[in-house]
C-alpha cells in the first residue's frame, strides 16, 4: 500500500507552562486511502499525548470537534484530510477565550443560547395525546432543529465577535426562530418581545459566515431575516 | 489539596437520556438536582440514536402495548423480566405524549399525529403481520430527542456540572452508596458530591471493540465505578452488534433503512435475507441478522469495502424524496463516510458492536440490586437507568427503538421513585467514612504517579484486539478461555502503565486513562459471563454450544469483580408479568 506524509501546524496553549501560545508542527506518513481530520488528530494525540482537543460521537452530530481549520471553522469528524492543503493548520475557534490548545471556553455562546428560551412554551392544558402539528406545519422546523451547538457558525461571525454579550448570535437566533416557527409554541409575543432592541438580532449584517461554515448546512442568516421581519410587523 | 463536598437532594452521573429524563423528573418536583457530566450534555451519544422509539400509540394501525410486549419477550429470547418488559411496554405511550408536549419535532403522519415507522422484531396480534411502532423524528430521534431534555431541563434549572468526571462511589458505612467522588475536567479539581440518591446513567461501553457504531465517550464509567464498589453486574456477555454500520467505519446506519423498504445484498446481488427469515426477511431481529450477514462473509458471498469484507444495503428503490424526507441523515453519514449517495449506490455495511444489553441490575423503579445468599437486596442509595442499567428488558437481545424507550420510561421511573422516597424519607443520609474518600482517590493517584511504564495506549489497542477476535458474533470456548487470560494478564499490566501527560488543566489524556480502567472491567466482566453461559441465546452465540438450553439457562448471570479474579453468580429471571398472562418460551421464528 502507497503512503503519503501528511503535514499539520497545530496552535498550542497550555496556561500551566506556556506564557504565550505558539503553532507547532508535526507530520506523520499514513497509507494514501482517505482519512477524517479526527482520526488525524487523534493520531498525533498517540505521538504526543499532551495535545488537546474535545471529541465524541465522531460522525457529525454531538458537535464536540469544532475547530478552525485552514481558516475555516468545522468539524475535524467530518473533515476529510485529502481536501485540505498542507500543511494543515489547525487552531481553536476564534473569537472565545482558549482553555488549552483546541479548546475554549463556551460559556458566552452557551449564554446567548439560554437567553431565547430554548424550549417549547404552551401554557395551554396538554391534551392525552399529542398535540397534532400537520406534515407542513412540522416541514419549517426542517433547517432548524438539527444544530448541534458547534459553535461554529457564531465564532465566525464579526458580530458575535465585537459583542458577545448583546447579540445573540447565529446559534441562538437560529433556535430562537425554531420555537417561533412551531405551530404548538404560544409564546410568540413574549419571545420576540425580549429581542426587541438594537442588538440582540438587528447587529446581523447579513454577511453570511454562518451559512459558509455550518457543517449541517443549515441557514442562520435566513432564520434571522424571518425573526427580522417578525420584528418589523410587530412595531407595524 | 482540600477537597470540596457539593451536596444535593440527588445526583445523576451522565446527561444523556436517561439521565436527563430523571434529573428533569427531579427538578420539576422542586428538590435540588444536580447533573455530573463529562461531557456538555447534547454532545452524549443518546444524540446518535437514528430510528426512533418503539411505544404502542397506533398511529398507523391499531395497536397495544401487549403486542409491544409480546414481541419485546421474545425479541429478549426469553430472559427479559416479564414484570419489567410489561412496565416499560405499558407506560411508554404516556411517557412518548410527555416528549411531544415537551417539544420533541416528532416527524407527523398526514392527519397529524406522531409518525411511526417499521423496524426490526415487530408485529401485531403476537407474531401477526409486521407492525410500524417506532415514532420518529425523520433520522435524527436521539439528537431531537436529547435537545428537548436538555432544554427543559435548563427551563427546570437542573444544576448542571459541565465536563465533570465520575472517578468513584462513596461507600457508606451502612453499606450503600453516599455520593461519588468526580474530577472537573478544566481544572483538575475534585470534588465531593455528597447525596442520599446517586442515580448512574453513564451509558454503554461499546469502546471495549474495536469496530464499534459507539462514541469515544462511551466507556462503561457507571459500570467499572459498581464493579470497584463491590456490587454485581448483571448479563454482560450480551453485546448487540448492529447488522448495519459503515464498513471500515462503524458509523451506525439506522435499522429504519430497511423498516422503510432497504434490503441486504450479497455479492451476487442476491437479497439473502429470504433465506435466513423468509417471513420477515431483512425486519428480522437485530442477531439474527448480524450472524445472516456475518455467515455470508464466511461462506465468500460478501465484498470488499474500506479494506473490511462486507454485504451492500440497498435503498435507492426507496426514491429520492422518501430518502431525503425519512432518511436525510443517512444520506449525509453515507455520502461522508461510505463515499456513496444511497440515492444511486449501495451502503457497504457489516455488523458493528453497538449495544451493551447487561449492565447494573435494577428493580424497575432503577433501584440498583446486589445479590446475597440467593436473595436481591436493593443497595440503599443507588440507581441505575439506561444503558448502563440492566432492568432487564432488553434480555438477550434489543430490539431496535427500545433503547430510547427504557431510556425515558426507566429515567422517569427512578425520577418518581427518588423523588417520593426523599418525601416519604426513605432515603437516610447515610455516613461517609473518611477512607472511603481516599479509597476512591488511589485510581488518579496511580495515574498521576506512573512514570515509567508501558503506554496505556498500546494496553487500550490490545484490550480492544482481543475483544474483538474472541468475543464477537460468534464466540466459541476454546478461544474465549485464552482471551480471558489475556485480558487478566492485561489487567496486570494496566496497574503500571504510565500516561505522558501529568497537567491539571484540560488532562484528557489522564480522562483516557482512567476510562480504560472501566473499559478494562467491563471487558473482564464480558469475558467471564460469556464463557460461564454455555449455551446460545440472543446475541450469545456459541459454535460450542450451538442450542438453546432453557432448562438451564433461562437466568441472569450476575458477575463480581475483585483485583484478583472476578467471580459469577446468577439471579433468576422474572417470567411473572404484572397484570398479563406470561409469555412462554418457544422457538423465535421471524
């Protein structure tokens, strides 16, 4: 079997002995067939175990492995190695505070996705059953419900990163539009209530990084303009 | 290094599912609950669960939960308790109402209801025609699923330790369980949680395996912690290997492929699953398929996929519209990974560890049990729910979508349990000995001291070599015994392997670490209970022992694990439903 070398440029922070970050390379030969980013890493972990980084399910859906990944944000699970330029250069998302090496620190983004209230509000009597929702009632929830809070999307928007703590952010956003596009959600005045003012939706500027980045594909910058529009019949 | 003691009204170690359906149970009840993760909790691999959850609602014929039951018994191959199975089967409808009205985007039938579709194992009228039971949300149930339980638990304001890691449990000394001993992954810290309930829903262990459909996280923590503690545990020769992960991969491709019309092809194009089951064909049980598929490859009739030899599952006769609307995660995972859109090409697949039936043994209120002088005894203060748990309604053998539904029947019960005994003070505070505390500690010690020995990386690859050449689809004493030999002379080994990372701050090597003493015991657990069960049954498939032996082995085998050896016991097995008529053994014919 053919092999090939595979070349990474990795950032490295460790705050109990490292004054300042630094990028450090490493490189190994692997058999020439395909290979996820993870299982690269994972790999490089085996060579040097103190290198760090979060993983679990590795196919795509807990959403743990969001890194920055040759300038651009992703999951390493579903990156395949053969696409990317080498060497790779692997940093942690921008835009958070790095715990060590690929791992920063949520707690903002988690923040942001706790202040729209991310469960079904109805303070409706709950009936024996379920309650119907019909097949194109429960269609504009596709697009929605699959994030994985990867946290991809909003480290890569310039306006989660100039203020983290107003606006909400693609994630939250994209959440907050998925309760109010649900046909058993009653809340819808009180929710968009609380994100009406200049920032915690309005400091979108459409630029569209989310929509790049989403390894689910899914479209934040959409679910925005919706609440948007929402907004502005609202004040009509 | 002073040592902090959280201490709240109950504790739950693993946000997953189960977890998380107790906790919320908990907090709305209004008593202080407290979630010990290490992981953030929708990143737990309940997010992975595809197909959906099996529950009698009838949404697509008339339906009962006795069907749910019937084929549940027998899917079980009989050593499912009846008790159990006829509870979970019984309340699964109010608790699947629950979700929905919790939010969970169930995909919906044209008049509104619930969408369910066929999987593996069902029927109606006890052995009748092929039911549809599972609801679902399109292929993606588990991540819908664990979304709505943790956003509600948020709405609950659950207490929640974020990447947090379960070290130990605290013995008391009246003989139960007074909490645990847990290390904050970003810190290093560790900590006290001190409770009068310790709920352990820590999931499975399928990383024992080398191929497996599980997520690196799912390491047996809940079930190593009870093995040190001293307590049985219950079953775990009883692995399921899913017919259908990615070959070369492992990544699980749902069970609701062939419920919606896939089938499996052998090299020769040949659809064999006729031959195996000509009733049900490739809707037979998750075993029965595995061994079709793994004979298959035997016999020369497989391909060659990712290096792995393999069959091909088909759904492209499904049409692009049902596959994008039912199984658009499927299409994505096999485009990714198999580098096949199913809507044109096959999906190489072969039979992938996915499941660990056995687990902590429980009551069906999740109350662990040990077992002394043939008799159960509940452990004061501990609980067990999910996978980790062994209630026992999966016996020897899953069927496909009742994990999600002990998930949330049993994370419910225990929640409701704990709760009315915390009201009713059945739960004492019990006394923490002091010892007990450095006891739980040695395991880091060890771990932060070894500096000189083998990688543990190398013990981990040789653990996982073993298991799966020794203890997979089909297992025959004569190379099971030297695997337990291997794998005791391993256990040695691991006492003084060294780990080449000795931070405090976001040490998850020195996590692995201690993960691999759980992976370790469960895998000697395994290697003993399948070696004593000398007889086929479920997924216990012996070419030593190829028939069923009910006479002798309609029991649960129990196993205690010491530093030294462990040791078996059995438990009967509970045939006596609630309210039912018991359902008695016969052939399982699909």
């Amino acid at each position: 079997m053919t092999t090939k070398t595979y070349r990474f440029s990795i950032y490295r922070y460790n705050p109990e002995c490292d004054v300042e970050p630094y990028m450090q390379d490493f490189s190994f030969e692997a058999p020439s067939t395909d290979m996820m980013l993870l299982d690269a890493i994972e790999h490089i972990k085996v060579q040097d175990e103190t290198l760090t980084f979060r993983r679990s399910c590795r196919e795509g859906v807990c959403g743990s492995d969001g890194m920055n990944i040759n300038g651009k944000n992703g999951l390493a699970c579903m990156t395949h190695v053969s696409g990317l330029k080498q060497p790779i250069v692997i940093r942690p998302l921008p835009g958070f505070p790095v715990v060590r090496d690929l791992v920063v620190d949520m707690t903002q983004f988690y923040k942001q996705y706790e202040s729209i209230q991310p469960y079904l509000l109805n303070d409706t009597i709950a009936p024996a059953v379920e309650r119907l929702q019909s097949p194109k009632d429960r269609a504009k929830l596709d697009g929605l419900y699959e994030c994985i809070l990867c946290a991809c999307c909003s480290s890569s928007c310039p306006s989660f990163w100039w203020n983290p703590d107003k606006f909400v952010g693609p994630a939250g956003l994209l959440w907050a539009y998925r309760f109010l596009a649900d046909s058993r959600d009653n809340a819808t005045q009180a929710r968009l209530g609380a994100l009406d003012d200049p920032y915690s939706v309005f400091r979108c500027r459409s630029i569209m990084n989310c929509v790049q980045v989403c390894p689910k594909s899914l479209n934040p910058t959409k679910a925005i303009g919706k609440i948007r529009s929402m907004l502005l019949k609202e004040a009509v | 290094m002073a040592i902090n003691t959280y201490e709240f009204d109950a504790i739950i170690v693993g946000g997953g599912g189960a977890g998380m359906r107790a906790s919320l149970q908990l907090a709305n009840s209004g008593l202080k609950t407290a979630v010990i993760s290490k992981v953030f909790p929708t990143r737990s691999h309940t997010v992975c669960a595809q197909g959906g959850i099996t529950v009698a609602l009838g949404n697509m014929h008339p339906d009962d939960w006795r069907f749910h039951m019937y084929d549940t018994v027998k899917g079980s191959d009989y050593i499912g308790d009846q008790d159990c199975i006829e509870y979970m089967c019984q309340q699964a409808p109010a608790a699947v109402y629950e979700l929905e009205h919790m939010g969970l985007p169930f995909s919906r039938t044209a008049s509104g209801h619930i969408y369910q579709r066929p999987f593996g194992g069902q029927s109606v009228n006890f052995g009748g025609d092929q039911a549809a039971r599972t609801a679902a949300a399109a292929d993606r149930t588990g991540h819908a699923l664990l979304h709505t339980l943790y956003q509600k638990n948020l709405q609950a304001k659950t207490h929640f330790f974020t990447e947090w890691y379960a070290l130990d449990l605290i013995k008391s000394t009246e003989g139960g369980i007074a909490g645990l001993m847990a290390m904050c992954i970003e810190t290093g810290e560790i900590a006290h949680f001190k409770s009068r309930a310790t709920i352990l829903a820590t999931g499975g262990a399928g990383r024992i395996y080398e191929s497996t459909t599980n997520a690196f996280i799912n390491t047996g923590d809940g079930v190593g912690m009870v093995i040190r503690a001293g307590f049985p545990v219950q079953d775990m020769e009883m692995w399921q290997f899913h017919p259908t992960g990615i070959a070369g991969v492992g990544v699980l491709v749902t069970e609701g492929c062939r419920g919606e019309g896939g089938y499996l092809v052998n090299k020769n194009g040949e659809r064999f699953m006729e031959r195996y089951a000509p009733h049900v064909k490739d809707l037979a049980c998750r075993d029965v398929v595995a061994r079709s598929i793994a004979i298959e490859i035997r016999e020369g009739r497989g391909v060659k996929a990712n290096g792995v030899d393999a069959v091909l599952l088909k759904i492209d006769q499904l049409g692009a519209d049902v596959i994008n609307s039912r199984l658009p995660g499927i299409r994505e995972l096999a485009i990714t990974f198999a580098h096949v859109d199913p809507i044109k090409d096959p999906i190489p697949v072969v039979p992938t560890c996915h499941y660990m039936m056995g687990g902590i043994p429980t009551t069906m209120h999740g109350q662990a049990l040990t077992r002394i002088n043939d008799q159960d005894h509940i452990i004061p203060g501990l609980y067990a729910v999910g996978e980790c748990a062994c209630v026992s309604v999966h016996g020897a053998n899953r069927l496909g979508g009742n994990s999600l539904t002990d998930l949330i029947v049993f994370g419910r019960a225990a929640g409701i349990h704990v709760e009315n005994a915390l009201k009713k003070g059945d739960l004492p505070q019990q006394t923490v000995d002091e010892s007990q505390i450095d006891q739980a500690l040695v395991r880091v010690n060890r771990w932060n001291n070894n500096k000189d020995g083998e990688s543990f990386h190398t013990i981990r690859d040789e653990l996982k070599k073993i298991m799966q050449s020794d203890f997979g689809v089909f297992r025959d004493g004569q190379y099971m015994q030297p695997g337990l030999d291997k794998l005791d002379a391993l256990y040695a080994r691991l006492q003084n392997a060294k780990i080449n990372d000795h931070s405090e701050v976001f040490n998850t090597t020195r996590i692995e670490a201690l993960e691999l003493d759980n992976l370790m015991a469960v895998a000697r657990a395994t290697a003993l209970s399948a070696i004593t069960r000398t007889e086929t049954r479920g997924a216990h498939s012996r070419e030593d022992f190829p028939d069923h032996d009910d006479v002798n082995w309609i029991k649960h085998t129990l196993y205690f694990g010491t530093e030294g050896k462990g040791s078996i016991d059995f438990r009967p097995v509970n045939r006596q439903p609630l309210t039912v008529e018991p359902f008695q053994p016969k052939a399982r014919v699909y």
